[in-house]
C-alpha cells in the first residue's frame, strides 16, 4: 500500500485528504515510478479551490511536479529501464509541437492522477529523464515552472537572442527560470519585486537591473530606460495578469513578446484599465503560455545539464504528511523560488 493525496471538494487546502491506496502496477507501455520529491505550482491551489479553467475529476490525486525513481517497466517498454531517474511531463500526451484542444485534458493533478504520493504509473511517453546533475529536489521543480519559462523565451515564433533583453516579474518559479535561462542565453535581464532580500537574491542569480515595483509605479518605463539602448525588453515574462499587463506594454520592444502566463492578479482600479497608450507605442506579439512539450522539457533538461543550472528551491520544505501546510505557504506568497515536497 501506498500514501497518496486526493481532491474532493473546492475548499482549499481543506479539499486535500490522504489517503492509502494500492501500489499501481504498470501495463505492457507503462513504467511505475516510486516518487522521492515533487513541488507546488498555484495551478495545484486553484485545482482544489475550484477556479482551474478546465475541468477536474473528483478525486483526482492533485500535483504535477515530481521526480522519481523507475521501480519497474511493462513488457513493451523501450525508453527507460528500472534504475533511471525520471520525471513525467505535466500535459501527458503534450509529446511535440504547439499544444492541442485534445491536450488541455491530459492534464496531470485535474483529469488525470497527478504526483502527490508514493508511487505512480504513466506511458513511457509522457516521461524524460531528468538532468543527471539534478538532485530529486531540484528536478521536481522543472515539469511545470521551468518548462514554461523555457517556452517563454524557446518556444515561440522566435528564440531569445543574445544581447537580447529579458524582463521578468517577481521571484516565483517561473520568474527564476525565466532569470537563470535568459543569462544562459547571453540576454540582459531586468527583474521585478517588492522587497531587498529578494532584490539581493535575484542579482545573485544574475539579474543585470532590479526594479522595486511597490516603489516605483511606472517600473515598465523605468524598464525601458535601462534596456539596452533603451529600446525596451524583447521578452517580457509576464505573470501579473491585469495588474501588470499595462506597465509590460511600456516596457516591451517594437516587435517584442509578453508571455502571458498564471491567472493570478485579478483587476484593481487605476492599474489594468487599457486607455489611450496604456501600451506605449510598441507593437508586440501576445502569447499565452500552457507549459510545454516533452520535445521543450528534453531540451531544456539539456540546457541545464550542459551549463550546470540549479533550480532555486525555497528554505521551506515540506513533507508529503505537510502537504496542506505546503498549500497554504505556497499561498501567502512568502517563498522564494520552488516550494518542494519530500515524499520519502
């Protein structure tokens, strides 16, 4: 037998119940993965608070970040055998190209069982090996988070460049991968966030300029003035929604691309309306970001592995028995970087 959460309800953190269940056993096409970590995305809280935009199966073990061992492989499996360190992708049948309707379903932690416990099968398709300079910690931060910062600046109708100028908002997952990716590929980067600690932590991961966005209410035109020739930045990660989505169009480049990712903020008065030049005076491309393919995971987790990146993990880890406490962390916005489950 195994641990394992489950959703039932749409009460928060009051929705997660654990439960014991039977270890899975794989078919012919399916490895089973005993898992050693996973980590928390706000995709997971709003699973069990009743707002993801797709639906969700009652029931459904939550989560799609993990990393874990093969324990054992069906009678048709080529890709992995027992002993490699892997890792599912979190769309599972996502596998190339520009995601799908048909994709949006195949959802890990929602329509289908996500990571939250002990044991797991999935196709060998829907899986990667992980970074072999990862630990199991670090890896369970990249499926979700990682990927989709990876899509932000790889991913779209053209690659991050170098000397290129990337700005990112905050110090979440996304927001540090984007950082650390961005510097991988030569670009200047400017970051967003509200307080010094943080400041300090992201011009030590490499950021060139920090602007405090609690102080400065015009940051994307003080974003602008310290691009590069102060053109503005190429890409913009944007998380903020409605909240940011005017300040990101004074800071982008003519011809430059806001990522728009997460569903977070929500509208406050004086600070999302559009109006005359909300935008500034840039043309830009607006892409919504759904994570990524297995095809992006492999070559990012190739990425990280060939320039020795390691993923920024908050202080506060959790066991899988905390996992509530873990949700409720992750929602106070406290942390720094990935909040990571110990499932051992």
């Amino acid at each position: 037998m195994m641990k394992q959460w489950v959703v039932r309800g749409s009460n928060g953190a009051d929705s997660l119940h654990l439960e014991e269940a039977p270890i899975p056993v794989p078919g012919e096409y399916e490895i089973l993965i005993k898992f050693h970590a996973a980590s928390l995305n706000y995709r997971d809280i709003m699973v069990s608070s009743g707002t993801y935009i797709w639906p969700v199966r009652d029931g459904v073990v939550p989560g799609s970040d993990a990393a874990g061992e093969v324990i054992q492989t069906g009678n048709k499996v080529t890709r992995f055998r027992p002993g490699q360190r892997v890792s599912p992708i979190l769309h599972l049948s996502h596998l190339y190209g520009t995601i799908t309707e048909s994709d949006f379903s195949s959802g890990l932690g929602a329509s289908h069982n996500g990571v939250f416990r002990q044991y797991a099968v999935y196709n060998e398709h829907s899986c990667v090996e992980i970074p072999s300079t990862l630990s199991y910690r670090e890896a369970a931060t990249l499926p979700c988070a990682a990927v989709t910062a990876w899509n932000a600046l790889y991913g779209g109708p053209r690659s991050l460049r170098p000397g290129e100028t990337v700005l990112t908002q905050g110090t979440g997952g996304v927001s540090i991968f984007a950082l650390q990716f961005a510097k991988v590929g030569g670009a200047q980067v400017i970051s967003t966030t509200s307080g010094v600690g943080k400041a300090e932590r992201l011009k030590r991961e490499g950021a060139d300029h920090v602007i405090n966005y609690r102080e400065d209410e015009r940051w994307g035109m003080t974003a602008k003035k310290v691009s590069r020739r102060e053109r503005g930045a190429d890409f913009v990660v944007e998380i903020g929604g409605v909240n940011t989505m005017v300040q990101s169009g004074q800071a982008v480049a003519i011809d430059g691309q806001i990522a728009v990712i997460g569903r977070r903020a929500g509208a406050k008065s004086g600070d999302g309306g559009g109006g005359e030049g909300s935008h500034g005076t840039s043309i830009a491309t607006i892409r919504r970001i759904l994570v990524g393919s297995r095809q992006l995971q492999e070559e990012m987790n190739a990425a990280i592995e060939v320039n020795g990146l390691k993923p920024v993990i908050d202080e506060g880890v959790f066991s899988l028995h905390e996992l509530k406490e873990a949700y409720m962390y992750l929602e106070s916005g406290q942390h720094l970087g990935k909040v990571v489950i110990d499932v051992d």
